[in-house]
C-alpha cells in the first residue's frame, strides 16, 4: 500500500507535537511495509535523506539529498511559509518578519490592528491555498493508494488530491480549533475548513475518544465515521542518564510546550506560586514559546516568583533530553489537549508526571496523577507530594517507563493501516451502482401517477420487474 500524506510539520520542520506524531506514523507505517509520500509546506532538502522526493515551489524537477534518519518516508516539500500554531496576528507579525528580511524571534506579537487583521487573513488562507493548488499537482503525478491529511491546513490539499484522483481521503486530527483557542474565540473559517473536511472526507481518525466526542459534538460527524488511534513514543536513541551532571542543584518542576491558552500556562505558574509558600528552593522550568509568552514573564513578575521562573524558549533535539533529565517532576495542565505527547516523553526519562484531566492522554495511562485543569490548588498539593515523597516519585517513575513501553508507533500505524482499508472499500462500494428495492411497486407507482397529473410532466413507474418506464402524462389517465 502507498500512501500521498499532507501535513504541515515534519522534524527537523516542527514547532510542537503534531511533527513528532508525523515523524513516529510514518517510521510504523514504514515498519510495516507501507510507502508514504509526505507533502509539507517548506523548502529546503539538504538534512533530508536518499529516499526523499523534495519538490520546490519554485522547482520543476525533483532531486535526491542525503541524511539516514529520514530513510523511511519520502518528502515532498512545497515552499509555502505555513505555520502550524499561530494566531491571526502572530502570522501576521511572521509575514512581516519576512518581507523585511529579519528573524521573527519575538514571542508575541504585536497589538491588533485592522490592517494586521485584514492582511492576515489574505495572506494565511492565500498560502493555504497555494499550498493547496501546488499539492494537488502533485497529487497528479504521484503514485498512491490513499489521501491521509494531518489536520486543518492540510484538510483542503487533501480534498483536492481526492477530487483529481478518485482516491479515498481520511483525514487526521490532532486538534480542533476549539482546542487550540481553549473554546475561546474560535475562528469561524477555520471551524468551516474543518467542518467540510469531516464531512466530506471517506474516514477520520481522532487522537483520543475526547477528540472523537468534540468532533461529533461540534461537526454533526457520525461516530462510525471515526476511529480512535492514539499516539505512542518512540524512544530509541535516548540513553538514559545522558545527562547526568544537573544544571540546576534545586529541585526542578518542569512545563514543556507552546505556551498559549489551550496549554494553560497561568494555571502552571498559579500552582507554582502556591507551591513556593511550602518549598522555597524549587526552580520552575517553562519551555516553550508562544503568543503567551511575554503575558507569561509578566505573570511571573506579578505573582513574585520571577525569580523562580525560567523561559529557556523553544527546546529540541539533545536540549529535549536535558530538559527532562533536570526535571523531578512535569507538569501538563492543559486546557483542552486532545492528546498530549510530551508527557509519554517525560515517563520515558523515568519523570513522574501531573496531567490535566482534560487530556487525551489520560485516557491511556494510568502511573500519572490526575488533576482537573482550573483546580491549581491540587496541582500544586500533586506537585509537594512528588517533590516530598521519595518512595512516590520512584513509583510512578518505574511504573511510568514500563507502561510506555506498549504504546509504540507501529501499533499505532497498523490501526491506521485497518482505517485506510475501510476507506478504500467505501471507495469501491461507491462505484457498485444499484438500484433500490421497492417493497410494493403499486405504491411508488400510484405516488408518480398523482405527481404527474399535478406537474404535467412525464411520471415513471415500476413494472414487476423493478425495471423503470416512462408513462406519458395522458397514458397514465388510463391507467
């Protein structure tokens, strides 16, 4: 089986989980025999590996680079400068970033205006769009027995790759627009993007039974359209203990992700201030970047923990690593997170984790604590308890790295594997053209033979044979 894959992350091109949950379904899906074509929205190739197909934007041809970890899928890179996360005005302040030639390394954007507004929407749906066109270019010339498209941006270059081709479409989603603006605001074109690609799509695949439950919810999707494929870990490479000399001699509670409102930042740094009234020498950690960062900062300063709160920003690859390793605990209080990888790699560097309960996540571990988002009064009492209790952070610490060992991305992929099937045999059935049975012809023939006389068209009716005629209006007087 092969497979044409849109989506708008893959490593080293990643600002949060949805690029490793690409990099880990392809690597299975790879394992178990399945080609995949990865259409992303970034140019560039020389990290990438023999094996990777990279196409421009502004290239015709296709040429191949070397890198090996990457030898399990092919690339295909479409240059349009997508973001997967930002808001309005955040892309808005990139785009400006670019034009101009400078780093867009600021955390936050600048403040709203009407003429940031208006351009962000006609230039993020406008390479939405040339993302979309350029793909389904590709889509023509590539060789593919199902469309899978990761979330929003890709829903549409999915659903024109299955236009030109035939071919079914399932599409996948990581998170909806009512997570990521944590039911605040949520953007109505996006909410329609998303709204068409589950309706019109063959299959879906949910993160989580949460996601499933918000897709039915929100979108009017049936619950047999969508199956549930939870994420896993890869966790080969790691060697434990690599970093064993500690940066910080305190000890470490760690928030690791994008710090906007669907992550709840504020809720981490709340516990954090009640945490320091009991345990006055523990350095809080928040990496990441984000539209919230600088609100964050401000937080920090304003609850008089700045001095206990570290922005070491964007983290990845080795600094990844080290990340976990100083940490004595990990914090997600997430607002609304469909799934939630970051966790499952903390467990794989033996740190006890506190998870939100509004997590798609905890619906698959159980050597984790538990704790309702808004409730900061029990994250900071889960975050005391580990930090004070030696015998309990051990335990979810072994028990944590044992349990993640069943959650792999091979499985994962094999369950994605069974959903591509069901599409291509709904494809199939659409083609077998029948028509319906009729439990009693003389009623379907009456109806027709009184619409005909009302309209004064042609009415039909079926003979015992099931087989259509046409009865002329003045003929079906005599019947």
């Amino acid at each position: 089986m092969r497979v044409l894959m849109f989506g708008w992350e893959f490593p080293p091109f990643k600002t949060g989980g949805l690029g490793t949950a690409c990099y880990g379904l392809t690597k299975g899906l790879k394992n178990i025999g399945v080609e995949v074509s990865f259409v992303i929205p970034r140019s560039g190739g020389a990290e990438f590996s023999d094996h990777v197909k990279i196409v421009g934007a502004a290239e015709a041809y296709v040429h191949q680079e070397e890198a090996p970890d990457y030898s399990h899928v092919e690339l295909v890179k479409v240059d349009v400068p997508l973001s997967p996360y930002g808001r309005p005005e955040h892309y808005f302040h990139v785009r400006k970033m670019q034009s101009q030639d400078m780093p867009a390394i600021t955390a936050s954007p600048p403040e709203k205006t009407a003429e940031s507004v208006e351009l962000y929407g006609k230039n993020l749906f406008g390479d939405i769009e040339e993302y979309t066109a350029r793909a389904s270019v590709i889509a023509e010339r590539e060789e593919f027995d199902v469309i899978h498209a990761h979330d929003w941006m890709a829903f549409q270059a999915g659903l024109k790759a299955k236009k030109s081709s035939g071919k079914p479409l399932v599409i996948h989603v990581h998170a909806t627009e009512y997570d990521r603006t944590g039911g605040r605001g949520a953007d109505p074109v996006i909410k329609d993007i998303e709204r068409t690609g589950a309706h019109e799509s063959d299959r879906i695949i949910a993160v989580s039974d949460r996601t499933k439950k918000m897709l039915i919810r929100n979108y009017g999707v049936s619950a047999r359209k969508v199956s549930v494929v939870y994420n896993a870990i890869d966790s080969n490479g790691y060697v434990p203990g690599k970093f064993a000399k500690r940066p910080l001699k305190r000890k470490t509670v760690l928030f690791l992700g994008r710090i906007t409102v669907q992550k709840g930042p504020e809720y981490f740094l709340e516990a954090a201030s009640k945490v320091l009234e009991k345990e006055p020498d523990t350095v809080f950690v928040m990496a990441g970047s984000g539209d919230m960062m600088y609100r964050m900062v401000e937080k920090a300063c304003d609850l008089n923990i700045g001095h206990r709160v570290l922005f070491p920003g964007f983290v990845k690859g080795a600094m990844l690593d080290r990340a976990y390793d100083m940490a004595d605990v990990y914090v997600m209080p997430s607002v609304s997170e469909p799934f939630g990888i970051t966790p499952l790699e903390a467990m794989s560097h033996g740190v006890p984790v506190i998870i939100s309960k509004q997590s798609g996540v905890s619906e698959v571990i159980k050597n984790a604590l538990k704790v309702d988002f808004w409730d900061v009064d029990k994250f900071a009492n889960g975050i005391i308890a580990l930090l004070r209790c030696e015998t309990l952070r051990g335990s979810l610490s072994k028990n944590g790295k044992s349990e993640i060992g069943r959650l792999n991305w091979d499985k994962s992929a094999s369950h994605c594997v069974n959903v591509y099937e069901e599409a291509l045999s709904k494809t199939s059935s659409k083609k077998r053209i029948s028509l319906p049975m009729v439990e009693d012809p003389r009623r379907l023939r009456r109806h027709r033979f009184k619409r005909g006389i009302a309209s004064g068209n042609a009415s039909f009716a079926l003979s015992d044979e099931h087989t259509p005629e046409i009865i002329p209006p003045m003929a079906a007087t005599n019947l």
